[in-house]
C-alpha cells in the first residue's frame, strides 16, 4: 500500500510540476509581453522627438502661456516647421518662429483687421508690406512669411545664444519685447511633436 501511495503521489507532482513547467512560461511569457512592449515603443517615440535641451538651451522666462489649437493652427505650426527645414535651419530656428507666430497672431494667418489692425500688420508674423517684409499676398503665405522672418534671424548675430524674446524682438521690432518669452515651452512641445511628423 505505502508503495502504491508512494507512486501515486509522486505521479500527481509529476503532473504538477510538468502543468507548472507548461504553463508556467506560457503565462509568464503572455504577462510579460505587454510590458516588454511598452519600453521598446517608447524608446522609439522618445527617439523621433528632437531632444528638449537642444529646443530650449537657456531655459524658458517667466510664467508661460498656453492654447488650444485648432487644425488650422496645427497646419501652420507644421507649415513653419516645413519653411525651418526648407531654409536649413534646425528645431531652435522652429521654436523661435512659433513662439513668434504664437504672440503676433495666435498662429492664425491674419488678414486686415480694420479698426484693431496694428498699420497694416498682416499674416501669422504681423508683417508689415510698409515695412519691406513682402505684398499682402506674401505675408500671409505662411511658407514665404516664415522664410522672411528666418531670413531676419539669421542676420541676427548671436541669435542662438539670446534668449528666445531677445532674438525674436530683433527681428521683430514690437512695442512689447517681452511678450515672446511666454510662448518658448508650448512652441517647443509643438516642435517636439510635430518636426518629425
């Protein structure tokens, strides 16, 4: 009798530890895939985003701003970024005309606003064709506005080592030097997202 029990419970571990053996990485290995998966893909998320530190190297001033934007904003966000790559220039170039665009005009192509229009301010940079920056119809291309304004920057001697308000008023010339620095974080999170989009 002792053997017979002896085999019989030997043959139930057996049995045991063979089901353990078979289920055992079956479930292992279906519990852990979804984790497994979750780092390789954000590593390759985090890998086609331009590096923070390269977006904004002097840190962002003061209380920052943000909005919503609607798809037509979102175009002319990935617009300047098109223009930024076309004229050779790198992410900060982008930021810098995003925040830009974001202060003049909300990253909304302007037309004459009439009463409330500043001169004859036009387009997502507010340029003015009395000043020089182009025709209505070119200052409110959004690709031939932001090349004029790139154009602008790249005259600026220093301009990747200014704060981004000190760079973006050189070119600018606003009554409210200031106002730029508020938009460096939401342009910079709009040119991590969409520069390789």
């Amino acid at each position: 009798m002792n053997t017979i029990m002896r085999k019989s419970v030997l043959g139930i571990a057996g049995l045991a530890v063979a089901g353990g053996l078979a289920a055992g990485p079956l479930n292992h290995a279906e519990a852990g895939a979804p984790e497994a998966a979750a780092p390789i893909s954000a590593v390759a998320v985090q890998a086609d985003k331009p590096d923070m530190g390269k977006l904004v190297p002097h840190g962002v001033q003061g209380v920052q701003s943000r909005i919503d934007l609607s798809d037509e904003q979102v175009g002319n966000v990935k617009a300047i970024i098109a223009a930024t790559k076309k004229a050779g220039m790198d992410e900060r170039a982008a930021v810098v005309s995003i925040a830009t665009a974001l202060q003049e005009s909300k990253l909304e192509n302007l037309g004459h606003l009439g009463d409330r229009n500043d001169h004859d301010s036009q387009g997502l940079f507010q340029q003015r064709p009395s000043s020089g920056w182009g025709t209505v119809e070119q200052i409110t291309d959004p690709e031939y506005s932001t090349t004029a304004f790139l154009k602008g920057l790249k005259q600026v001697d220093g301009w990747q080592d200014m704060p981004l308000t000190k760079a973006a008023q050189t070119v600018q010339v606003s009554a409210y030097p200031d106002h730029y620095a508020q938009w460096e974080q939401l342009a910079a999170d709009l040119v991590a997202e969409h520069w390789n989009s």
